[in-house]
C-alpha cells in the first residue's frame, strides 16, 4: 500500500466524495460509508482503507477551520497537509451553492412556536483545544477569512437574527412575561442596521437587552466580525449590550453570549483603515 503524500488528483477525488456523503447527511438520506470507501479505492494510488478513512477525518478537521459542517461519524483529525484545505476550497469555489445551502431553511417556521436554544459557556483559556489543533483551526480560518464569508452571507444572518428573535419572544413568555414578549423588536429589519444591535429585548424584569446577533455554521470559536458602531454601541451601553454568538445553526443553533467589555473575551483585530486627505 502506498504511503506517499496525496496528489491533487487524489485529494480532488476523496473531497468531492466525501461532500457526497455530506450532502446526504445533512438532509437525513442514507449512505453507507463503506460502499463509498470502496468504490474510492480503485481511483486512489494503491491507498487502504484505513488511509482513506483518516483522510475523510483530515477533511472533517479541515472543514471545522472553515466554519463549516462535518460529518459526525468523522471525527475531525488534525496534522493534515495544506494541499487538502486547498483541494476543499478548490471544491467550495465550484460549488458555491454549498455555502448558502441551509442559510434560511431551518429558521422557525413559526416565531411563536420556536424552541429556547441551547445556550452553553463561551470559549475560554480553559476550555480551548489544544494548542496546535487550535493553531491550524485558526490559520485556515484566516488564510479564508471565515469571518468575512458570513458576515457577506446576508441569509445566514438574517435566518441567525429571526431565530434569536424567536428565542427571546419564547423565553420572556415562559417567564410569564408575555406582555414583555409582545413588545421584543427585531431592529435591524425595521429600522436598518445602524442601531449598532439587532434585536431590542427586555430581561423578566424589564430590564433592557440590546442584543447583536453573529451567525455561523462552524463550531464555537469560529471568527466573527464586528463594526465600529457595534462597539461603540457596546461601550456606551454595558450593562444593556450583550452579543449573542449562533455556532452550528446549519445542524441545531447552539450559542453563548458576550458582554462589553468585548476585549476582555476576544482579540480585536483591525481589518480596515479609513483614509482621509492631509
């Protein structure tokens, strides 16, 4: 059996099968992972099965680094090549219906009826990967500008906010705060994005919530990015600010939320300079 790097062909080959086994996944169809290892095998350089299985969990690694959804019985495995992540994006850029595919198809279909979502501790020192898996997350997630890629996904957060929006109404009436609930405002579709947050809320006892909601369907410490305006709205009103981070809204939203000061739970980052004439 061949122990040689991967070619590009090879990689090609192993991606596009496994965004196959993917697709079928997410949408609750069948399939049968060794049937595809098989039928791979002849089209590969003399690789075994064994290496063909550690490669679709190389793929799941690479896909987690790029904010995106992996098959759950391939359990992401680090210390892969960058020929592979190029080959995953080589596949993403001849597919770009894939990045929108579930953008606004699992939102509520009825705001009263939505579900609390799961809402766990944020990421911390404590509770972050090891070091050098969390490195290569990060360098793909850079090198792609993950960040950027949702932030550009209008339906994405649009599908984040209305589900947020239906989290808050469901959570102030099982307070038996209902008169609370009525009153909740989705912001940034009525008035535009400006507010500097997007959804006007209310804690059980009346106190405001100024929520921002950021959306991805990658894992936890998937990159965001954030305005100006949104942290000088943050700095200005603490107490009633928070940012409410959707992961994994593709598969079943989970979230944590922050609060200012955002620094003392983020790197901020400069992406941008305005310029102006001397």
């Amino acid at each position: 059996m061949s122990n040689g790097a991967w070619t590009d062909q090879e990689n090609d080959l192993i991606v596009a099968d496994y965004f196959a086994m993917l697709a079928d996944d997410v949408s609750g169809r069948p399939y049968n992972k060794a049937e595809h290892r098989r039928g791979l095998l002849p089209l590969l350089n003399n690789r075994s099965e064994g290496s063909v299985e550690f490669k679709h969990q190389n793929i799941s690694a690479v896909l987690k680094g790029l904010g995106e959804d992996w098959i759950p019985g391939y359990k992401p495995a680090f210390n892969f090549q960058m020929t592979l992540v190029d080959a995953v994006a080589r596949w993403l850029a001849l597919n770009p219906a894939w990045l929108g595919r579930h953008s606004d198809t699992r939102v509520t279909t009825g705001l009263a009826e939505a579900r609390p979502i799961w809402i766990g501790p944020p990421p911390t020192l404590s509770n972050q990967p090891p070091p050098q898996e969390l490195e290569q997350m990060l360098h793909i997630a850079r090198k792609f500008d993950v960040a950027a890629r949702d932030e550009r996904n209008r339906a994405l957060g649009r599908a984040g906010e209305e589900r947020v929006l239906a989290h808050e109404r469901a959570a102030l009436k099982s307070a038996g705060r209902d008169d609370l609930a009525r009153k909740v405002r989705w912001v940034s579709a009525e008035d535009g994005d400006g507010a500097g947050y997007d959804i006007a809320s209310f804690a059980p006892d009346g106190r405001p919530r100024l929520i921002e909601v950021k959306t991805t369907n990658g894992w936890e410490r998937t990159p965001f990015h954030i305005s100006r305006n949104e942290l000088a709205v943050a700095e200005e009103r603490r107490s009633e600010w928070s940012l409410f981070r959707l992961w994994n809204f593709a598969r079943g939203p989970k979230a944590f939320e922050l609060h200012p000061p955002l620094d003392a739970h983020v790197s901020l980052t400069a992406t941008s300079f305005q310029a102006s004439f001397h």
